[in-house]
C-alpha cells in the first residue's frame, strides 16, 4: 500500500483544516518544501497535494509552489483544487506533476471525466469523491449532495476512472481514527478502480487497520497520512523501509 504524505496548501503555505473548514486553519510550514524534502529523505516516493485556494475559488492559485516541489524532490505527485476544466488540467500536468485531481466537476458531470480522460488518459486523472454520511459532498466540502458516493463511483468506473480518492469529511483532520467502513464500501463498490484512502488516521495502528483492510479489499492501493504527521503521532519511516 501506497503512503501518501499530505501538504494543503493555502496562499503559498503549508496548512490542515479541520473537517476542511476555511476558519478552522493551522499554519504548520510557510515554505511547503521544508516538509516536501523532509518526507523524500525519509524514503516516500509519492506525496498529495491539495490546493485549497483553488478548491474553495475554482481556480489553482499554486501552482507555481506545486511546480518548484516536483522539479525540486523529485516525488510523484498528484494535486487537486480548482481541477474543473481542462485548462487548468493541462497547466497542472505542465508543471510535471503525476497526477491530477478532480472532484467537484465529477460530481456535477460524470460525462466531462470521460472526456478528460480520453485527452489525458487514464494514469493522469484521479476523482476525488468526499463523503459526508455516505453522501457526495463537492466544492471543497462546503456542500452535501444527494448522490451516494458509492453509486457516483459506479458512475465513474463506467466512464474509464481508474483511480479514486475517497476522503471521509467527518474524520479528517480529526485524529479520531478512519471510517474503515466506509472505505470498505467503496472498494467494494468497484473492486476494478484502484482506492486510496483518505481521512482520519492518527496513529500507527489506523495505518495497519488499512493495512488489514487492503489485504481484504486488494483495490485500496493507499492511503493519505495529513495531520499526523505534522503533530508527529505517525512513524512515518516504519512504512517506507
């Protein structure tokens, strides 16, 4: 399984909100490169980046930031916020990055995913599906649709999505541990699109929990580790050596 270290970034700074509130705000790095570096020395070979300001705006405001971490440390990484059309898209991908993510665009049309993949392909877009009780929250979780998560990522398999990031809004960010359950209903939702994780962990033990639940689920390809690393409750170096 795929660890995946987490840097939001918010005018040019390294931050974690808590359950992805704008007011609820704690500034950890002013130069995300400290802890970029910082998590490549340790052995990681992927990181996941998240622009807030475009999540919340719809327009990527970092990615000069994004760009200097990629040609820099040399990670694989993949970036979400304010992904909505293919501009954007194209610029993000210019930069060098992995991957791209979107998620509120393929809550409210399914259809332009497909096409995003058919001009990108598949290995470079990842859908960001974030729940609130089983339910479809979008535009940087600030509103909860009526569509199961589950039956949107039915939707999206359909149309050629080979990766999905599935973030449990109630546990994120709040140390309290992941929604194992409802990472286990994704997976098996669609066993043929590769999962990862996201949301909750706090300690070694939420990352062997996952661990466990891959080996059932062998679809959920990784998990993405944010706050507690910052607060230093995870062993990072224990998963990657």
């Amino acid at each position: 399984m795929t660890i995946y270290p987490a840097i939001d970034l918010r005018n040019g700074k390294c931050v974690r909100l808590f359950q992805g509130k704008a007011d609820a705000e704690t500034i950890y790095f002013d130069d995300p490169l400290i802890p970029a570096k910082k998590w490549k020395e340790q052995g990681s070979s992927h990181l996941h980046v998240v622009d807030l300001d475009g999540a919340f705006s719809g327009d990527s405001k970092n990615l000069s930031v994004v760009s200097n971490i990629v040609s820099t440390t040399g990670l694989q990484v993949q970036l979400g916020g304010g992904m909505r059309d293919e501009v954007s898209i194209r610029k993000a991908l210019d930069t060098g990055l992995n991957r791209v993510i979107t998620g509120t665009r393929a809550c409210e049309d399914p259809d332009w995913v497909g096409e995003m993949i058919s001009l990108f392909g598949a290995d470079k877009i990842v859908v960001g599906i974030d729940s609130k009780d089983g339910m479809v929250a979008t535009k940087g979780w600030v509103e909860k649709t009526d569509v199961p998560s589950a039956k949107l990522a039915k939707k999206l398999v359909k149309l050629g999505v080979q990766w999905i990031i599935h973030t449990d809004v109630a546990t994120d960010g709040a140390m309290l541990g992941p929604n194992l359950n409802a990472q286990a209903e994704i997976a098996e939702a669609v066993p043929g699109c590769k999962i990862i994780a996201s949301g909750g962990v706090s300690k070694n033990q939420d990352i062997d929990d996952l661990l466990d639940l891959a080996n059932k689920y062998p679809n959920i390809e990784g998990v993405i580790i944010g706050k507690s690393l910052y607060e230093g409750t995870v062993d990072l170096v224990s998963y990657l050596v």
